[in-house]
C-alpha cells in the first residue's frame, strides 16, 4: 500500500495541522477524529487506510493544534480549537463530499459540534468509546478542592493518565469544555449512528455510549458493547467491530 501524501494545513489563526488525505475519487469521505492527546499513527488510523484503501472511498486524518507533527503547544488549546481545527481542515480538503466522522474518545465529542454544523452533508457517525463532556463529568466534577485550586490560580493541574503520562489540565482547558457541553440537549440525526464501547474501559465508563444514544436522536442508532474491550479498542476483535460499523453505514 502506497503512503499516502503528508501534508500540512494553515488554520486561520496561524496553527500548522498535520494531515493525510487518501482520495479516492470517491463521494464519500471518512473523518477520523483522534482522542486526547493522540494522534494518526494509532492502530485505528493505520487500519482506516487500509479499510479506504481497499474499499474506494477517501480518508481524512489529521492531528489536532498541539497534537502529533502540527505546530503549538498542547495545554495552550482546548476543545473549543479543536473543533474549529476540524471544521477548517474538512471545508477545505473534503469540500462537497458525503462525510462519515468516526471520533474516538474526544474525538466523538469534536465529532457532535461537526454534526450541528456539518449537518445537511453527514452520512453517519461511529463513537468509539465516546467522551463528550469529559472534561466536566469526568475531570471537573470529580477533583478535589485543592486540585481545582491549582486549575483557578492559572497554574497546570498534571493529570495521572492510564497511559503511564499525564494531561496538562488548564483553566482554559475546563472552562471552554464549559461552553461546549453537549449531553444537555438533544440533537436530531437523519442518519445512522454507530456507538462502540468496552466493558473494560477505565478511562470513559461505558454507560456514557447509553447517555450519548439519548442526545443524538435518529432512527437508526445501534450501540455495541465489547466484552473485555479497553479504552483504545484497537485490537484485532475491536477494529473488526469499527468494520462492521462502517459497512453498515455504508
């Protein structure tokens, strides 16, 4: 399989993103977006190139503002750029196309806001192990006084990840997640919908699939539950279960 062509895409407030663009000629363009402090050289990302690859249809994979090979810094951003990252990237290198947006973790989350104002031209949406308002329900609401303390005096909460590393928790961090909650009102979809979950997920329990189906309103919803599945769901049983995901949106 040939490597397909790296790129780097200029945002409007200057932010290089490192992207790869596999076209295919296709109408259909598939969307990865990565989680937390990930990236495109994941199992998922490799195993998308050879799903698009091998069934004709294009694949955009990019790296979020301080993230992977694009430029800044990670705890100088947030959701809120993210989100406008990916909004840019798509308008400009999937313009026109059909979108399916398959996001992973944080990835799901950016990937609701994309729903809302890519609306008229999705295909379908997979969450894989989805985190929307993770940085409230998950992180905020649950550190203690001094923890929070750190957060309000502009300082860097370091965060212990299960990833033996650590999230640079900022102020900005918290309170742009602040602004952009979605589980609080429902969203109506014209399209499928695909949520995957591992039992064994220690990162984002796997109930949040069951909270997320209550927001996105569509007639064709369909949640998988993998038993003994981890946060990444990137073994060879999971990624054939993203497969079937996508086929069925397809």
């Amino acid at each position: 399989m040939k490597n397909p062509k790296q790129n780097f895409f200029l945002t409007k407030n200057n932010q290089k993103i490192h992207y790869k663009f596999i076209n295919k000629k296709s109408k259909i363009s598939i969307i990865f977006l990565h989680g937390l402090m990930s990236d495109i050289k994941s199992k998922k990302a490799k195993y998308l190139q050879k799903f698009t690859n091998k069934n004709k249809i294009n694949l955009l994979l990019f790296e979020y503002s301080g993230h992977g090979r694009s430029s800044g810094k990670f705890s100088d951003f947030s959701i809120k750029n993210w989100i406008e990252d990916s909004k840019q990237i798509i308008e400009k290198v999937a313009n026109k196309n059909s979108l399916i947006l398959i996001g992973s973790s944080m990835g799901a989350w950016v990937g609701i806001h994309l729903i809302k104002y890519f609306h008229e031209r999705i295909k379908g949406f997979i969450g894989i192990a989805p985190a929307p308002d993770f940085t409230e329900e998950l992180m905020w609401k649950k550190f203690s006084t001094s923890e929070k303390k750190i957060i309000m005096e502009n300082k860097i909460y370091k965060l212990k990840s299960s990833y033996n590393n650590f999230y640079p928790i900022t102020k900005k961090f918290i309170f742009d997640g602040k602004k952009l909650l979605v589980l609080n009102k429902k969203i109506k979809c014209n399209f499928p919908i695909e949520l995957l979950h591992g039992t064994n997920d220690n990162s984002v329990p796997w109930n949040y699939s069951f909270l997320l189906s209550k927001v996105l309103i569509s007639k064709n919803i369909k949640i998988t539950i993998i038993k003994d599945g981890e946060h990444s769901l990137s073994t060879t049983t999971d990624l054939k279960k993203l497969d079937l995901a996508i086929k069925n949106i397809l």
